[in-house]
C-alpha cells in the first residue's frame, strides 16, 4: 500500500533580477483535515533549493472509503526581510506529483515579480 503523497517533492530556483538568490529561505506547508505539516530549506549560492515529498501512511480505510482530499499548500520564500507568496495550491488527491498531473514540481521563482495565477497555481514562482 503506498504511502499518501501530502505535497510533492520540489526543486527550484530564486531570482532577483535574473541573479541567483544565495540563502534565501523557503517555506513549505501543508493543511488537510486536523493536520498540519511544514518543512523548510534555503537556496544555495546558486539559488538552487529542493524538499523531499511530504508523505503520510495510509490507514486501514483509506482503500475502503471514498474520499477526496483537500489540501491547502504554500510555499512562502522569505528574503531581504520580504516575504513572497511563491506557490499557493489546493491539493484534491494523493497521488505523487498529483499537484501537476503527473509531472514533477519544479519552478523558478522570481522575487521581482508580483504573484500571479499561473494556471491552477498562484505564486511568484513559473513551472518550468
């Protein structure tokens, strides 16, 4: 029985004005029924940065009862004392890179830029 994928894994990069963000702080959460998961990295020198899939084992009923999930995503990056909004998302199954169809998370996220609907998903950040 695989596990439940909460929020995928992501890889990136942080620009600000086309040069790669060294440290920046990248927040990652999750909220689903009475749950609540975060992690957290910072880019390195090359404004790169990556977080493992957020996972949950399946309970007993999981394959018994129909259900469809609803999970709140955000990705906030924390730089220069600003915040920007960089992935907002509503998560509705559990299935590995569920979030885009079948294709990994990755992104480049602009901190220059005004956060955007980009599709399905709101951010500063493009799928790449």
């Amino acid at each position: 029985m695989a596990n439940k994928v909460i929020f995928s894994a992501i890889s990136g990069q942080v620009l600000l004005q086309g040069q790669p963000v060294a440290g920046a702080r990248i927040e990652r959460s999750a909220r689903w029924d009475d749950e609540q998961a975060t992690d957290d990295t910072a880019s390195g020198t090359d404004g790169r940065f990556s977080l493992p899939a957020i996972t949950r084992k399946r309970g007993l009923l999981d394959g018994i009862l129909a259900s469809e999930p609803f999970i709140e995503q955000e990705i906030l990056i924390q730089h220069g004392g600003k915040t920007a909004k960089a992935w907002v998302f509503r998560k509705r199954n559990y299935r590995d890179n569920g979030e885009l169809d079948g294709r990994p998370i990755r992104m480049t996220c602009r901190l220059d830029s005004e956060p955007q609907s980009r599709g399905k998903v709101f951010g500063v950040c493009e799928l790449d």
